[in-house]
C-alpha cells in the first residue's frame, strides 16, 4: 500500500534592504530596536516644531475678540409664550398657557397663599444693600398678625413672685414604684442581710450579685434594695459563684511598726508589703499572681502595731465573715511574753522571780474564765504557760487589745505578742514581712 506525502510551498526569504538598496528595519519584536535619528535631524524637527507653535500664537493674538453689542443673540427656547404677560403684583392665570377655566393660582385648592414675613408684591419695600435688616421686621406688617408691641411681656413662671393668683403648677407624672420594694421596713428584711444570714455571700458581695442581675427571689430577678418576708426561695447563677471561686486570700506575716487596716498616725498599713518581691518562695498554693487580687483586699482581723503574727487579707466576704463576724467561733492562737508588776496593794514578790512562779493559780484560772471587759463577760479561753516568762492564749473572739487588757487585770505585763494560727492555717515558717496565697485546698 503506498503513501502520498504532501507538502507545502517553501516559504520566501525575509527581504532585508529596500528598494532603494537602504537596510530595513528589523521586525517588531525581533533584533534591535529602531536606530536614534542624528543629532542635525533632531534640531530640525525641533526648529519646525517651535515654529509650527509661534504661528498658531500669532493667529490667536491677532483674532480680536467681538464686543458685546456685536455678539449674535443667544436664540430663545422655544417654550410657553404668553399673549399679555402678568405685570408685577397680578396673579398668574393657567388661562394664559390654554383653554382652561380662569382660576388664580392662589386661589386653588389645596395650595397655601404667600405665607407671611415672605416677599410680597403690596407688602414693604426691602432693605437696600448696605442697610441693617431686622429678623422677622415686615412678618407683623400685615393683616391678621399681631403687633409684637401688644404681645405680653414674657414672664419666667419658676418664681414665686411672677405667678399669679390662679396660677396652677403643671402635675408631675407620678414616680413608678417596684413592686419588689413594697414591703415594710417592719416586715421584712434586705435581702443581701438575709444572704448574709443564710452564708451565702457577704453584704458587699450580696450587693455586687443583685445589681450584676446573678440573684433570684422565688423565681424573678432580685434589685436593688429589695426586701424580703418570711421563707423565700433564693437561687444563686452559677456565674456568681464561679466569679467567687476566683477570690483570693493572702496570708501575711506582719512585722511590728505596721497598722492592720488604714494609715493611722504615720503608720503605713500591712496591705503595702502584698508586692511580688515580698512574696514567700516556697508558696505551696501554686496562684499566679492578678492586678485583681489588689481590688478589695481587706483585713480580716486586727493585730496592733507593736505587735507581730499571722495577718489574713482576704476578698472573700465568706472567709470575712467567718473570721470576725459576731458568731465567730475560729479559734486564734498567740504566743505572749511577759513580765510581772503585781497588782496594787497587793503583796510584792522577790526581785528576779519568773512571772511563771510569782501568777498564782488563782490569777491564771481568771485568764482562762471570769474576767470582764468594758462591763461584758469574755468568753472561755485556754491559758497556759509555755515557759518560764511566755504564756500561750486561745481566743474565740477579738476585741481591742483584749490580751494586754487581761494581762493587767492580774499584774502581767506583756513585752511581746505573735499570733501564730488562726483556724486550722498555722503561721509556720513565713519568714517576717513576706506572703503566700490561701491554698485552694486549705481551710480555716
């Protein structure tokens, strides 16, 4: 079987001079581009160039332009015409455009006249230019408007001597009460008292949660103020006690010469030395440290300036309450050195007798039981002595300066005091001055 192959016509050879025998140019896109035409040609097509531009200057120059007078009139739009047109001051009639019943144009329905103070045709001249214009001076020019110089004199009914005889004062609308606060003061309680109560949160926090909307009373939202009678439901949003899981509390080993709570008489207060360069190495809680553990950081307790221990600074309502609230029952231990001075008229004992050998039984029992302060009996307390000069008190209960004021009741005086527990968190080895958090896992 045989094979026919075809093919094309050759293609001709690019012609590469022209016919006058100069070189082509190559194609676009190939080879180099166009050569720079010489440096006489250049200036030539310059010289034209200018040329070419100074005459057509020339030309404009001489072209005068027309005079007003000699413009040709600008052609009318051919438009509405009419045969008489209205002069100033006649009303516009439609009949004037067509056939259509004579109706003045102020006098069609629905369409208000020339309203007063405006431009009309009968009424005032205007200012001229340069003349002072008044606001509103032409407005009471025409009938129907009342003179501003028979208008009454504005008077400020606020004062008591401007109002008249059958003057009435306008009734204030009446203020809406919430049902939620109609209750008496005799019958019910507040409700952040009766949170307080039942342990749910403090007063201050009790507050916080019905304003931030977390509080329900049998169901509806609590507010403000609100009080309540007798056994209601009172349900807590899970944000509110979450928002209390984050609350801290810091323990503190307060040196002497530092207040518990505000600066008072040149002392500075016990919350200063809560900075991260005072903080305990050996902190077991594991807390990272928040701007918002500053934020309502209270005492929960006192000890005096000359005095030393453990210090709880807390911002926990629950942790305060408990620790100094009036049903307190957190026992809280000190460690306190003293010396005897002896009662007046009582017997003197030898000099340099130990305080331990020179209190009697008696004397120690009354520490334990049966003094009174400030025309209150003191609640039971467990005194005993350490050693020969320190004796180790366990209080439930924490007036002012109540171990010093006890100590003289029997002829002791007492030259140092440390709090070493509160609760079942004892100070241990917190070295002076410095901190550690509250462990999530530890309780007082």
């Amino acid at each position: 079987m045989a094979t026919i192959t075809l093919k094309g016509k050759p293609k001709p050879a690019a012609k590469t001079r022209t016919a006058d025998g100069e070189k082509r140019a190559p194609v676009r896109g190939k080879g180099v581009s166009k050569p720079r035409p010489t440096l006489a040609k250049a200036q030539a097509e310059r010289a034209e160039r200018e040329e070419q531009f100074q005459k057509s200057q020339q030309q404009r120059n001489e072209r005068a332009a027309p005079r007003r007078d000699e413009r040709p009139a600008r052609p009318k739009p051919a438009g509405f015409k009419p045969e008489h047109p209205p002069q100033r001051g006649e009303p516009f009639r439609r009949d004037d455009r067509d056939n259509r019943n004579d109706r003045p144009r102020d006098d069609r329905p629905g369409r208000p006249g020339p309203r007063p103070g405006g431009f009309h045709p009968d009424g005032p001249p205007r200012a001229q230019r340069g003349e002072p214009v008044r606001r509103n001076e032409h407005r009471d020019e025409y009938p129907g408007d009342r003179p501003r110089d028979d208008r009454p004199p504005r008077v400020d009914q606020r004062r008591v001597a401007n109002r008249g005889p059958g003057f009435e004062p306008p009734q204030r609308p009446q203020q809406r009460l919430n049902p939620a606060r109609q209750v008496d003061a005799e019958d019910g309680d507040r409700l952040s008292k009766r949170m307080s109560e039942l342990k749910m949160a403090s007063r201050r926090e009790a507050d916080e949660w019905i304003a931030a909307g977390w509080v329900r009373v049998n169901g509806k939202v609590a507010v403000l103020g609100q009080r309540v009678v007798g056994d209601v439901e009172i349900t807590i949003d899970p944000a509110a006690r979450q928002a209390q899981s984050q609350l801290v509390t810091v323990l503190l080993h307060k040196p002497i010469g530092y207040v518990s709570g505000q600066a008072e008489d040149g002392y500075e207060p016990a919350a200063q030395l809560f900075q991260q360069e005072n903080r305990w190495k050996d902190d077991p809680s594991g807390i990272k440290p928040h701007p918002n553990h500053h934020r309502h950081l209270a005492p929960a307790g006192r000890l005096d300036i000359d005095s030393t221990g453990l210090l709880v600074l807390t911002q926990d309502g629950r942790i305060a309450k408990a620790l100094i609230g009036d049903d307190s029952d957190i026992e809280k231990e000190y460690l306190v050195r003293v010396e005897f001075v002896g009662l007046p008229g009582a017997e003197a004992v030898p000099e340099g007798t130990l305080p331990n050998a020179a209190l009697s039984n008696n004397k120690l029992a009354l520490l334990n039981h049966g003094l009174e302060l400030d025309g209150e009996l003191l609640k039971p307390a467990k005194v005993s002595w350490q050693n020969e000069q320190q004796l180790r008190f366990v209080l439930r209960e924490g007036k002012k300066r109540q171990i010093r004021r006890m100590c003289e009741l029997v002829g002791l005086k007492v030259v140092g005091l440390k709090r070493v527990r509160i609760g079942r968190i004892p100070l241990g080895h917190l070295p002076v001055g410095q901190w550690r958090y509250l462990a999530p896992w530890e309780r007082f």
